[in-house]
C-alpha cells in the first residue's frame, strides 16, 4: 500500500510539474524575451488585426497577390499537406485547372502543411502584370514592391529566398493609398 501511495504522489508531482509549471514557465519566458513572436507575430493593419505572418490567407482578387494554394484550406486547425501523390488524377487536375489560370513554380502546388505564407520570388513576379493591371498601377512600381519585400535566406545560407503575401499585399495597400 506504501509503494502505491507514493506512486500516486510521484505521479501527482510530475503531472503537475511537466502539465503545468514547466509550459507556463516557458511561456513566460517566451513573452519576456520574444513577446512578438509569442503571440503568434500578429500583423495589424490600420489599427485592425489582419492575420499572422505565419499563417497563410487566401486572396482571391486580382488586386492582391495570390499566395500557394491550401489543402487544409487555410485552415490553422486543420494543418494538412494534400497527400496526393504526382500520379493522382484529383492532383494533376489541380495543378492543370492552376496552370491554366496564368499560375507557375510553387503556385502549382500546395505546402507541406497547406498553410505556407511564403512564396518564392518568381512567384510574386508572375503574378505583376495581373496585379498591376487590377490596381492601375505600373508595372515598375509593383515590381518595385516585390522586390523590397523579398526575404533572404535565414542566416544566409538556410532555406530560400521568399516573400511573405500578406506582408506584400499590405505593402501593396500602402502604395495605392500614399
């Protein structure tokens, strides 16, 4: 009976220490040290939250760049790849139905996780003459956005060059309007 009441104690003990004080202690930390990165790197917009720069949105009008498409739906609850292999005729359908829409490179295909807020650079830049034209703007000045708004490659040598489509359309919004 001893050796159960202190299992149970034990059990009791590192319930509370892994289940409650360990993550809020992490927590804490996180929001002293990284407070915009531990609430989610939340983007506002003219005093309004728009979203997150991790998560992707959808963007459907032609006046803001369109981002990889989501097998979750952009849904951050329902974080997904597609599971579709190369040979799946639902898969090839997509991607033709995408490339006949004037799309190329990773706007073809949907992330790993479906919520990827990147693109590459060559992405963006198909897609100015679109927006350019949607918007009433030059060429020169979207492709002038674009450019600013490229990220480079995490400490220099990991992952690739990207853009960030909610970061360019807000920048996007910011032109129209100065």
């Amino acid at each position: 009976m001893k050796l159960i009441r202190q299992s149970l104690m034990i059990f009791v003990v590192l319930t509370v220490m892994v289940c409650g004080v360990y993550p809020m202690a992490v927590m804490g930390i996180s929001k002293i040290l990284f407070p915009y990165q531990a609430q989610g790197e939340m983007i506002s917009y003219k005093g309004n939250l728009v979203g997150s720069e991790l998560i992707a949105q959808e963007f459907t009008s032609d006046k803001y760049f369109w981002g990889r498409p989501s097998a979750a739906g952009y849904n951050a609850s329902a974080s997904s790849g597609s599971n579709y292999s190369l040979t799946n005729t639902d898969f090839q359908k997509a991607v033709k139905e995408r490339k006949d829409k004037g799309l190329d490179f990773d706007l073809l295909t949907t992330s790993g996780s479906g919520l990827d807020p990147h693109m590459s650079p060559q992405a963006a830049f198909l897609q100015v003459k679109r927006v350019a034209m949607a918007r009433g703007l030059s060429e020169e000045v979207v492709t002038s956005l674009v450019t600013k708004n490229i990220e480079q490659r995490q400490l220099g040598f990991l992952g690739e060059e990207r853009v960030n489509v909610l970061k360019l359309n807000l920048a996007l919004e910011n032109a129209v309007h100065e």
